[in-house]
C-alpha cells in the first residue's frame, strides 16, 4: 500500500471507477427534530449526487449537519421529507428488514470512537456483519482473518479492544466496513481520534480503498483530511454552500470493490442466524458474570422454593399415607361424640366393652378391639417417664399392624381374668429395660399398680404424632387398676377382605344406633382419614406453591428490569449492531435469548439447589422427608423459561426498538 498517495495521483481512478448515473442522490433533504415547543431544521433543502468510485468530503463546522446527513446517508436515520434514491431505489419506500439489509450489505460504517465491541476479540468484531448476512461460519472467518491480515493485524486476531492502540481499533473497525463488501464507505471524522501519523495511515488506507473501487464519504471538519478526497462538499447551517465539483467525473470502466459471499437465504440461513444469537448472548451473560447471577437470584430463589414446597407436601402425603396404610385399608374406628373435633367427646361414656363384644359377634369381622387410652407416670427402677398406657385385646395387634419381636401378646383369657400383664413397644422396652436387659420377665408400676411384662412388639410404621412410649395390658385391667372406669376411648373393627367395606360400616352404625338408641359416637375408617389428610395436605401445598409463585414473579419482574437496565447500558453496542446491518429481529432475538437462558439456568441452579437441600434434610434427619417429582422439575424448568420469555420480551422490543442515532452518540 502507496502511503505517498496524493489526491492528483488518486483523481484518475476515481474518474475511472465513475458511471453516468449516480450511486446516491439525495433531493430535496429536510431533517428537523422537535425541541419544546419549537422544530428545528438540522438540514434544508439538500441536493446531493454521488457517484460510483468517488471519494467525498464533508466538510463543516461542528453543528452544521454533517454527521445528520452522514447518518441518512447510511440509512440510520430518515429524512423528514424529500428523497433518497439509492442506486435508483427510493429509500423511503423501503421497510425496515430492507434498509438493514441495505446497509449490511453495501454500507460499511467507520466510527470516530471505533465503536467495536468490547467482549469480543479483534476476529469476532470484524465478522459481526456477516453474522446478520447468514454468511457460514468457517467463510466468514477466514474472510475475516484476511481482511485483519491485509491491514497489518494478523497477530492481533485474538486480542480485545482495550488490548489494541487507537490506531489498530481503527483498523479493526475498516475491517469490519469491509466484510460485507463495503461498497460505501462511510467514515465519521475517522482521525478525530488517533494521533497524527495513525491519522496519516488510516487516510492513505481510505485512499487505498478508493482506487480498489470503493466509494468513499469521508465527514470532517478539519481541511487537511478534505485536502486527500477528490471532492470537498462543504455544509453549514443546514445547507450545502459549496461543491467542489457537483458533475459527475468522465465515465470509465472500474475495478469493482472485493465482494463478499452472497447472503445466506432459506431456513437453514435462520437457523444458523438464531444459532449466532445464542452464542452472542452466551458471550454477553459470561462477559458480566455477577450481574447475570444477581438477575438470576430471584429465580433461583423461587424455582428452588416451588420445588422444595411441594416435594415437601408430597413428602409429608407420602410418609402419612405409608402411615394409614400400615394399618390395613379395611379397619373402621367406633368414637364417642360426632366427630375429631367434638369437644363434648370427653363427657360421652355409652361406648363400652359389650359394644365390641356385639361387633365381634358380627359376619363381617376378622377381629375387633376396644381400647382404653390414658397417660400415667409408669417406673422400674430409677428410671420415671410419662407413658401411653393402652388397654386392649389381644386383637389390638392384628388390626395395629404390630410384629412380636420378643415374648408373647395376651389373649382373651388375660382380658377375663384381668391379668396384670403388659406388652411393651420396642421404645418402652428400650427405655425401662436399657443396655439390652431382658424385658420379658420383668416388672414395672403404673402408678402404683405393678404389671409383668410377658411381650415387646415392633409397630410396622412410623405411626402418627409424634414419638411416645407405649404399654399394652388388657383392657379390662386398665378400666378396674389404672382408669377406675369401663369406658373405652375407641373400638377399632378390621374388616374380613372378602367383605365390602361400604356394607359392612352401615351394619356397624345400624347396630351401634341399635344398641344406643342415639347417635352419640361416629365411625371413621383408613379411607376417610386418608382422603381427609391427602385434601388437607394438597390444600396447604397449594397455599404454601402459590406464596412461592408469588416469589417467582417478583424474581420474573427482576429479571425484566435488570434487563431493562441492560438496555439502557448497552445502546452503543445496540447501535452498532444495527450500523452493520442487523435486523430488528435480530436485537430481539439476542436479548430475549439472554432472559430466557438467564431464567432457564437460574431454574437447573433452582432445582438443583432444592434437591441439594432435600439431600441434606433427609440425611439429616427422618422426621420430615421431601419427595422429588420428576414432572413437578419439568414444569419448573417450563416456568422458568415462560418468565424469561414473558418477562424478557419488554427489555428485547425496547432494545429492538432504540433508534440507532440516539443509540449511538449516548454516553
């Protein structure tokens, strides 16, 4: 590259490069913006003819509306009225997806400040372009690798922004002017920002650049960079006051700029474009690690909450339902008063033991226990505790679901003789007889009545409430020796299996009615406790999931308006992305891309945090136990991507909808 290229010297293939008609023409150009109550004119009544091969100065003093015309020029910014004909095609009669493809592919924008973006390095800068041109990746890199090699930068590939002077940014950011083809040049006071010899290059690359075909528009306010273009146009307050020469130069044949490949069209092209977008907004999320963590803390926090709260519901169901299960599903229960929360229970004595006897006697029986339950201080030894003492039948544990681990149960003749035994449960007998001491054989006082322990029985579940000592003894010792009363608490009836259950709790409550005359008790059975406990359980799931929803979408809104806030951080890089020709559609595609993956990923660390949690709880302790559904982390993986999407589609419109000259000259 001639770095001694005098404007004399370049005259000549500008003059070749030359067409008859010209490349941009602009007819009457009016641009006025309103400010209060006032409009002001930035430009009037413009006329403009710039033809193929030409480089062109814009020269004028700062506020004449030079960089205003640069920007309709470049298809930025819209003109207020007049028109804009490009290669014969009127501008203003193109949509939006139009101009940005104008502008991908015949513009190539060069910035004062550079404007390259600061995440990426020098390579992935320069192919932004023809990343919104649907251009495969391996062609687009390679070209970029070239262009960067020709300019002197092929060992600055891999290097960011902040890593390069002034004058290789510069360089970089031709590079990407030209990836598309750059057909136009357009430089926006390209020297305004590098020193004098970086200047002095960068003026004899654009003249390079000419003589290779391009068209140059060079705007500048200083006439030692006007001096190097072939044609000075001078602006001031609005208008055009001088032409150096407004007729187009000697028609020639002309070396075409270096085209680049066609622009990729069909799905696969809009595959490969929303391809490109994820992989920007992975860049973007992982350029600003903190802020994405902190955006996706709210979600995190309510996935990880919905998730836990109703595997703890169904843990909670789970672990009842195992409970009651245990039991057998064909057991009815005999109480006195109408119902668990009867308060007038206690006062109720009707329920005696030849109520059992009668049900016992009945078809549909297998076995049936009345029982006496009180709580007494029971001692051996030294060791004192407050005990459950049950009595019962011999049946009691056959309808209770108990295993004998060690002795013998009594029988129907210790309940006639009112023996003085007991059977203890492994936690009584672990409490009275400790060290491993034999139970059986020994003795211990309830109260001041002694009873010798003939048995030690295991309860095959969990049982309900919370963890009690328990002695068993005949019910007819309890009433005489402990209550000093034959009434019973409950009788509990376990249904053969080849009887209705239906059946058999109507012949239980005709006898019962029978028997009393009053309904004075009521009788519930396994299934009506578990239907009672699963609604119970679901209703406070759901109260307990819809507080937690309701973090979600406090998370959700957070999500919004950090990305509202990304916006408004990013509106250069926004600018610039459409100064290269990307698309509305594009910028939403990035940005809405960004809340969904933040939102996605903050529901994986959510789920992920619940089952930790979960882990930890149930290693931790047996008492309460969290039970994961699959279908239950499906669904919040589905919510977490719904908020991203409904909540990041306001940022992705707003950032959509920025326009690219304000975008650009905000700080």
């Amino acid at each position: 590259m001639d770095g001694t290229a005098t404007r004399a010297d370049a005259a000549p293939a500008a003059a070749a490069g030359a067409t008859g008609a010209p490349l941009i023409e602009l007819r009457d150009i009016r641009r006025s913006f309103a400010a209060g109550d006032q409009t002001i004119a930035v430009l009037d009544d413009i006329d403009l003819k710039i033809w193929p091969g030409e480089m062109v100065a814009i020269i004028g003093a700062s506020g004449s509306g030079k960089s205003t015309l640069m920007n309709i020029l470049g298809c930025l910014d819209r003109p207020s009225s007049g028109r804009y004909l490009y290669d014969g095609r009127d501008v203003a009669g193109m949509d939006e997806i139009d101009r940005a493809r104008l502008r991908r592919a015949h513009f190539g924008f060069i910035f004062q400040r550079y404007q390259l973006l600061p995440d990426l390095d020098a390579l992935s800068n320069v192919e932004v372009p023809a990343i919104y041109a649907n251009a495969p990746r391996t062609a687009r890199r390679r070209r970029a690798g070239d262009l960067l090699g020709r300019l002197g930068l092929a060992d600055r590939t891999d290097h960011r922004p902040g890593a390069l002077s002034g004058g290789q940014q510069q360089r970089v950011s031709v590079a990407r002017a030209l990836m598309n083809g750059g057909e136009v040049i357009l430089a926006d006071e390209p020297t305004g920002a590098l020193d004098t010899r970086s200047g002095a290059e960068l003026l004899d690359l654009l003249e390079d650049l000419n003589r290779r075909g391009h068209t140059v528009i060079v705007i500048t306010h200083d006439p030692k960079v006007a001096e190097r273009a072939h044609r000075v146009v001078e602006i001031r307050d609005g208008h055009i006051v001088a032409d150096s020469r407004p007729e187009p130069p000697a028609a020639a044949s002309a070396a075409l700029p270096d085209p680049a490949a066609p622009e990729g069209r069909g799905p696969l092209a809009q595959w490969g474009r929303m391809a490109e977008a994820f992989l920007m907004a992975v860049r973007a999320l992982n350029a600003h690690r903190l802020r994405s963590f902190l955006t996706m803390l709210g979600i995190i926090i309510g996935i990880a909450s919905v998730v836990s709260v109703v595997a703890l519901g169904q843990g909670s169901q789970e672990r009842v339902l195992s409970n009651i299960a245990s039991l057998g599903t064909n057991t009815i229960s005999v109480r006195p008063g109408t119902g668990f929360g009867d308060r007038r229970a206690g006062a109720i004595d009707t329920l005696v033991a030849a109520d059992a006897t009668a049900l016992a006697a009945q078809g549909f029986a297998a076995s049936v226990s009345p029982e006496i339950s009180t709580t007494a201080n029971v001692t051996r030894g030294r060791v004192t505790t407050s005990t459950q003492i049950r009595g019962v039948s011999g049946d009691y544990f056959d309808v209770g679901g108990f295993t004998v681990s060690d002795g013998v149960t009594f029988g129907p003749e210790s309940v006639a003789l009112r023996e003085q035994v007991a059977v203890l449960d492994s936690d009584a007998a672990e409490t009275f007889f400790p060290d491993g001491e034999e139970a059986v054989g020994g003795v211990i006082n309830v109260g001041s009545v002694p009873l010798r322990v003939i048995g030690v029985v295991t309860e095959t579940s969990a049982g309900f409430g919370p963890d009690q000592v328990r002695v068993f003894t005949p019910y007819s010792t309890a009433g005489l020796r402990i209550t000093g009363s034959d009434r019973l608490n409950s009788i509990t009836v376990r249904v053969r299996d080849d009887f209705d259950m239906g059946e058999a709790e109507a012949e239980i409550d005709r006898l019962m009615l029978q028997r009393h005359g009053t309904k004075d008790y009521f009788l519930s059975n396994s299934d009506t406790i578990r239907e009672t406990i699963t609604s119970t359980t679901q209703t406070l799931t759901f109260l307990i999931s819809a507080i937690a929803v309701i973090s979600l979408l406090v998370g959700g809104i957070g999500v919004m308006n950090i990305m509202l806030v990304s916006v408004t951080e990013r509106t250069k890089e926004i600018g610039v992305r459409v100064a290269v020709g990307a698309r509305r559609s594009d910028i939403v595609a990035q940005f809405l891309i960004e809340a969904v993956l933040v939102c996605l990923l903050g529901g994986i660390l959510g789920v992920g945090l619940a089952l930790a949690g979960g882990w930890a709880l149930n290693e931790a302790q047996d008492t309460v136990t969290l039970s994961f559904s699959t279908m239950v982390m499906f669904y919040a993986f589905a919510a977490s991507t719904m908020i991203g999407i409904t909540f990041g589609y306001l940022p992705a419109r707003s950032a959509a909808r920025l326009d690219p000259v304000v975008a650009l000259t905000r700080e």
